[in-house]
C-alpha cells in the first residue's frame, strides 16, 4: 500500500514537471536543472555579471547555476583560462564540468572556506551565488533554522573571499523578516533587493535576496540573523503579554473593590 502511493506520487510530479515550461526548456538547453532559469532572470533584472571574473557557486549540484556561471564568463570571453575562474561547493559529488573546480564540502566549515581560498590563489571573487536548501524534514521550524544557517555560512563566507564592491546573490525562505534581512544585509552591502523570479513555482516558499556594492561596515559576523528574529519576536510577544495583563488588571478593578476589616493583630479564624 505504501509503494503504491509512493509510486502513485513520483508519477504525478513527473507528469507535473513534464508540463513544466522551465523543465522543458531546460532539457532542450542542456541545463541539469530548471534553476538555470532563476539566475538568468535575476541577471536579467539586476545585470549580475556585468564584471565577473571569479565567481563562487555554493550549494551548486547538481550544476544548473555553474552552466549559467560557465556561459557567462564565456561571454565574456574570460573562459577557457589558465587560472581557476569558478568554484562550486556541494554536500554532493556532482557531475565534472568544463571551467568548474569542484569542492565535495560543507559550506559551514571553516576547512571549505579555506579550499575555496587555496583554489583561487587567494584572490577575491567577483560574485557569490548560494541556492542552498537543505533536506526538508517537514518541520517548518527546523527546516526554516537550517536553511538560515546557510545564510550566515554563505555570508561568512563573502566576508572572507568576497571583493569590495562585489555581489551575493542567495535563496532564502518566505516567512523570513523582509525587514529585519534587509537592515542586517545593509550592514555589508550598499544595495539590497528580494526577488522572485517568474521561473520559481509560485507554490514554493523560496525567493531570492540580492545584495550589490559589497562595502562591510564590520568584519565579523556576531550575530545570527534567524536566531536575532527569533529573540525579537520573544521579546515582542513578551510585552504584548505585559499590556494584556495591565489592561485586565484596570478592569478586573472596576468591578472587585477590596474593603480591607478586622483587626491585623491576630490571624483570621477562617
Ligand atoms: C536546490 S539544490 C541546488 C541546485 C543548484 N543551484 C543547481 O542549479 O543545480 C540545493 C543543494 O544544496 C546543497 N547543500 C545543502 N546544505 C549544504 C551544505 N551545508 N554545504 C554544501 N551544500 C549544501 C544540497 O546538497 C543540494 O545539492
């Protein structure tokens, strides 16, 4: 009974995908994936890689984001190179690519970071792309946590390997503080945008932060950006609380007036 249905559902997201525009169009372009689409559609509203030369792909299996990564610096005539132009970083082993040198690693490592430097000689990228989710548990929250923490990884990793006035481009959550991201981001870059490309599925929960002019106003992350929104929204329902207690307690004491009697020097016999 559990096959069948299991089997029942691979069937109808097949036939989903199958009608899928994107999916299609990606078969025909030779994508790994639809999510090509997403980043040609946020170059085509913010210009991205107008001065790319290095460029950093994290969470980047199975490769869609490299290919459109690969084409442009093709472009704009950087590849083929002697040097290493592109590297892309995944849990997974991912499939070679020309012009792409891979890292199998954990984007929250410090060991990764220090990789990814080593493979560039340590010069600095142009732009960093981060698309990635994590394994949904179906905990909202969990999920959620897990994927904010590849937020602060990618953006620990811009602080280290990312050139002044360079871009991030990343993948975040709906349900995330639009505000709070936003002032948080702003702390390193001058401009900061959200986006939805038309390629993402409307049902999906993600969208895209993208975040121009690279200039830290600080060095260190000392903060976590989920973790930070989490104690805020404590603190608000907090006082919230607060406010519904006192206003109970004003008018609790319209209608109980409390008349003190007896005599305070002995205990009451009841
Ligand atoms: C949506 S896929 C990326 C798709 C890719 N951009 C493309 O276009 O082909 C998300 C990826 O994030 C990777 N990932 C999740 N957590 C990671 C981590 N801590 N370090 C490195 N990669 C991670 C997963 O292995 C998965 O391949």
């Amino acid at each position: 009974m559990g096959k069948f249905t299991k089997d029942k559902r691979v069937q109808r997201n097949s036939s989903y995908s199958k009608q899928d525009i994107y999916y299609r169009k990606a078969k025909e372009d030779q994508f790994r994936a639809r999510s090509a689409y997403k980043l040609l559609q946020i170059d085509d509203s913010f210009q991205i890689f107008r001065q790319v030369e290095r460029a950093i792909d994290l969470c980047a299996a199975p490769g869609s984001w490299s290919q459109v990564l690969v084409k442009k610096l093709t472009e704009k005539n950087y590849l083929p190179s002697e040097s290493c132009r592109i590297v892309s970083v995944d849990l997974q082993e991912m499939a070679p690519l020309d012009h792409v040198t891979q890292i199998q690693g954990d984007i929250t490592k410090k060991t990764t970071v220090d990789e990814i430097l080593k493979k560039f000689n340590y010069q600095r990228a142009d732009i960093i792309v981060c698309d990635g989710a994590p394994d949904v548990t179906g905990f909202h929250d969990i999920d959620y946590y897990i994927q904010s923490q590849l937020i602060v990884a990618a953006l620990n990793i811009c602080l280290m390997t990312l050139r002044d006035n360079g871009i991030f481009v990343a993948k975040i959550f709906k349900g995330s503080d639009i505000k709070l991201l936003y002032s948080q981001f702003k702390l390193f870059f001058n401009q900061v945008y959200f986006m939805k490309p038309k390629s993402s599925r409307a049902s999906s929960v993600e969208y895209f932060i993208i975040c121009l002019q690279y200039t830290p106003k600080i060095s260190t992350l000392n903060f976590h950006l989920y973790t930070f929104l989490k104690e805020i929204e404590q603190a608000e329902k907090q006082k919230q609380q607060e406010i519904i207690d006192q206003e109970t307690e004003k008018e609790q004491s319209k209608y109980y007036k409390f008349i003190t009697c007896g005599d305070l020097s002995g205990f009451d016999e009841n």
